[in-house]
C-alpha cells in the first residue's frame, strides 16, 4: 500500500491552500490504496499566538517546537513512497528541510499555488519579515521530481528552474458546494464577496464602484461579505457574516452575483481564481477582475463577466442586477465550468496517475508497489 508524507505548516482543515490543493482528495485518495501520513506544525492553540503582533517569546517557543517536528519528519521520509510539500517545509527563508528531504531517496513533489517568490508575510509577523526569503522558491522547484502549479502564470516561472512542471488548479468540492434553486424573488439582489481580511483589501478598493451602484440602484441591491473581519462602507448596506469552513456553502448561497475585484500586480497575478470558482459551483454568476487565471476561468458573457475598469464593473453588474433569468443562465454554465474542469472529480484520479507515475519511475522497486486509479465512469 503506498505511502505518502504530506508536509505543510498547519493542521488538517486550517489553510485554505492546504484544504483545497490537497485535504479535499485524501479521503478519496485513502479510498483508493494510499496511506496518507499528515505532517504539521502549527496547531490550534499555536495560532493563537502565530499571527497576531507581538508574543516574541511564544513565537520562538513555536518556532524550536516545528523546527524540531520537522527535524523528526525528515527522518520519517525514508518510510514512504512519496512526499508532498506543499509552498515550504519551514516558515523561514531556511531550505535545510527541503534539502534534507531531497537527500532522503524518496521522491518530492513540490506544490504551490501563489507567487511566493514575491515577498509576502502576515500583517502579525511584519516585523519577522526578515526570516523570510522568498527567493528560496526557486530553489525548493529545483529540489523536486515534479512541479505542480496552481496555474499557467506560476507555471512559467517554475519551468525556469525545473522541466518537470505541469498545471493542477485549485479545485472544488462539487458534491459540497452545492447550487440552490436560484428563484426570483422578492427581496434586494444580493451581490456578495467572500476572502479573509488578508484579501479584504481587494474589496476596499473597489468601494467608489460599490457606492456608486447603491446611488443607481438603492433598496433593489444589497451587499453580503462572509469573512473573518467585517466590512464597513458609508453609504452601503452590508451584511457581514463571520466565516466559518463547516456552513461556508450554506453562508454563500444567499447570494445572488459573486464578486471578485483585484488589483492588477505580480502577486494578484499569481492567485489562483478561488472566490470565483466557489461562487461558479455554486451556481452563482460572477464578475471578476480579468488578473491571471480570471480571464482562463471566466469566458465573459457565457460563464460570468470580466470587468477591466469602473466603467464594466458598474454596467456587468447593472446588467445582472435587473435580468434574472441572465444570472440563472450564467450561473448554470458556470457550475458546468467548475464540474467540467476545476471540480476535485475532475482531478483526483490523475493525482493517483501521477503518485503511481512518480512511484514507479523514481522510488525503490524493493520497498513500492503501485496502486491503480479506479476505472474512470
């Protein structure tokens, strides 16, 4: 039965990278002949302490506690079949783990899903940017048997540093995130907006077009932001409701247009389209800022809108506001999108394609023995 070492810095269910490029599948994956060992340092009551400001002395403590997991995980590699990094192994710009890993004789996929080559810490760990070295990504790409990218736009950059490279979106749960029957109703369109505070900044720069669309369409729209710090604009009425993973579909189905404004700069580049694939699956039209995958995911008009400046945002959404039966039609073509091409169905049996690929070609014929995928329906 192959094994797989599963290396990433939080608990099962916290990051939300961690959660859709690879906690979503292990169930199937387990399913199927694989034994899946998690590797991760930050537990439930280290977040406490992690990411807000201040609390040197327990950061540190943190810090030696994952320095010394990790230290023990690399001496588990050599049991396995496969490992899995996924961004980093260590919070540092450090790439000790990484190499130790490399020299284990078990072969290393590395995957990421932002453009963490550019410089990016939590607004609670500023003052530790120092630690950081996001040039080390590069190095980390060089260190793997294969690349996984979450999109075409981190893909070009890998291919600089290793041939091994292929693209696997980020991916939704279609059997979870679940379309209600989008009825009209009586009540306000309600335009939503999903992401963390980390992300909320998006959101606040796209405040005069949210303002403006009150002043066209007053008491005929509202505004519906699910996330972990809640919104406030002069003007605009908001209803905040605070996020949680286990009712997130049941909090966005409320919603009848899903918005996902961004900046146009390298890391926005980067990111991989995950508002806007879960407002698709669930059957909810977006209109997203044509930056990086966007414009791959969306076909404007047929799936959703693409809105470059003010001017598009205010006349897509107008558009949506008033036409029901035109958010009905995008929103079913853009469930079929996320069911076609970013849904984990889709995908889960190539991950098992590729662990035996990459069992067969690199790991010890003496100590492996593949598992086939399961005969596709």
């Amino acid at each position: 039965m192959p094994r797989i070492l599963f290396i990433g810095a939080h608990r099962r269910d916290r990051s939300p990278s961690q959660r859709y490029r690879f906690d979503q599948f292990m169930p199937y994956w387990e399913r199927h002949g694989f034994t899946v060992h998690y590797a991760s340092l930050i537990d439930e009551a280290d977040d406490a302490v992690f990411y807000t400001p201040g609390n040197l002395a327990a950061k540190a403590r943190i810090f030696l506690k994952s320095f010394r997991l990790r230290q023990e995980h690399v001496r588990m590699a050599p049991r396995f079949d496969l490992v899995f990094v996924q961004r980093e192994a260590f919070m540092t710009g450090s790439t000790r783990f990484e190499r130790a890993l490399a020299r284990s004789g078990t072969p290393v996929i590395y995957d990421f899903d932002d453009a963490i080559w550019h410089m990016d810490v939590s607004d609670g760990n500023r003052h530790l940017r120092w630690l950081k070295d996001p040039g080390k990504t590069a190095t980390l790409i060089r260190l793997a048997q294969h690349v996984i990218a979450g999109n075409e736009h981190l893909a070009e950059y890998a291919r600089w540093h290793n041939t091994n490279v292929e693209v696997i979106p980020t991916v939704i749960d279609t059997e979870r995130y679940v379309p209600r029957t989008h009825t009209p109703h009586p009540g306000p369109v309600v335009i939503g907006w999903t992401g963390s505070r980390t992300s909320m900044a998006h959101l606040r720069k796209a405040a005069p077009m949210l303002q403006d669309l009150v002043r066209r369409w007053g008491d005929r729209i509202r505004f519906r932001v699910v996330s972990d710090q809640p919104f406030t604009l002069p003007g605009v009425p908001v209803d905040n409701v605070p996020w949680r993973h286990d009712s997130e579909p049941e909090d966005l189905a409320p919603m009848d247009i899903g918005i996902m404004p961004l900046r146009d700069d390298p890391w926005s580049r980067g990111k991989c389209g995950l508002k806007g694939l879960q407002y698709m699956a669930m059957g909810i039209p977006p209109v997203m800022s044509p930056v990086g995958v966007n414009s791959t995911i969306v076909r404007d008009g047929e799936n959703g809108f693409l809105a470059a400046d003010p001017a598009a945002w205010t006349a897509k959404l107008g558009l949506l506001i008033q036409d029901a039966d035109l958010r009905a039609r995008l929103g079913h073509a853009a469930r079929t999108t996320v069911e076609q091409h970013y849904s984990t169905v889709a995908w889960r049996d190539h991950y098992i394609d590729l662990f035996n690929h990459l069992i067969r070609t690199h790991g010890n014929p003496d100590r492996t023995q593949v598992h086939q995928a399961p005969a596709r329906a």
